[in-house]
C-alpha cells in the first residue's frame, strides 16, 4: 500500500485458474466458523461437518470432472490440428514428389531431342564431309585441264 496525495491505493491482482485452492480454503474456513458459532450439540455438529464435507467432496469432484472435460477438450482439439498439419504436409510432400517425376520426365524426353538432334547433327556433317571428298564438277574439269 502506498500513501497518495489522494489516500491510500490498494492494488489487488489476481491470477487467472487456481480457483480451486481458494474454493477449498473458504470451504475449510467456513467450516471451522460455523463449528465455533453453532450452538448445537456434539452430535448435531458431527452430522453436520460430515453432510458439508461430503458436499465440499463432491463439489471437487464436480471440478475436478470439468478440468479433466476441458482438458480432454484441448487435447482433441490439438490432436485434430495436429492431424489437419500432417495431412497438410503429407499433401505437400506428394505434389513435390509428382511435380519432381513430371520435370524429370521433361528433362529425360529434352535430353532425347538434343541427343537425337546432335546425331542428326554429326550425320549431316559426315554426309557433307564425304561429299567434300568425292570430285565435284570442278575438280573433274581442273583435273582434265592439268592433263
């Protein structure tokens, strides 16, 4: 606490969840009062503290159900998200695996065409050497007029 201008400032945090603690200490205490205030008997008292605790027992109970139905609740839901990734993934993988066969089948039927035309090349360039080597025309008429 700290002393302002204006008075006193009281701060008051509170963390969130952790009610139950504070559920089973107001229990207790509650239960303590009423045994000092209660003008009852011993026996009337006795059955009252064991009427409170079987309701503060099953009132845990009860909290202890919901925590486990939220908790379960969470872990179906990451489990699905979970799932949904995976598949999502496992989706992913199989379109880079088929796009990878269909470049490499590109690939193989270019490599193909470029094998196919370099033998057509080095045909036509054998085709046009062997051509250079028989007497053309001119080279008939040059050997006539040396001899």
């Amino acid at each position: 606490m700290r002393d302002n201008e204006d008075g006193a400032t009281i701060i008051i945090e509170r963390e969130s969840g952790g009610g139950f603690g504070a559920f089973v200490l107001g229990a207790l205490v509650g239960a303590g009062a009423a045994l000092l205030m209660a003008p009852r008997s011993g026996e009337e008292t006795r059955r009252d503290l064991e009427r409170r605790a079987r309701e503060l027992k099953g009132a845990a109970e009860d909290r202890v159900r919901e925590a486990q139905r939220q908790l379960e609740e969470r872990l179906d839901e990451a489990r699905t998200g979970v799932r949904s990734q995976v598949d999502q993934v496992r989706d992913a993988v199989d379109a880079g695996r088929e796009a990878a066969r269909d470049a490499r089948s590109e690939l193989e039927k270019r490599i193909e065409r470029s094998k196919a035309a370099y033998r057509a090349g080095v045909d036509a360039a054998r085709a046009t050497a062997q051509e250079g080597e028989a007497p053309t025309a001119e080279g008939r008429e040059e050997e006539a007029d040396e001899g």
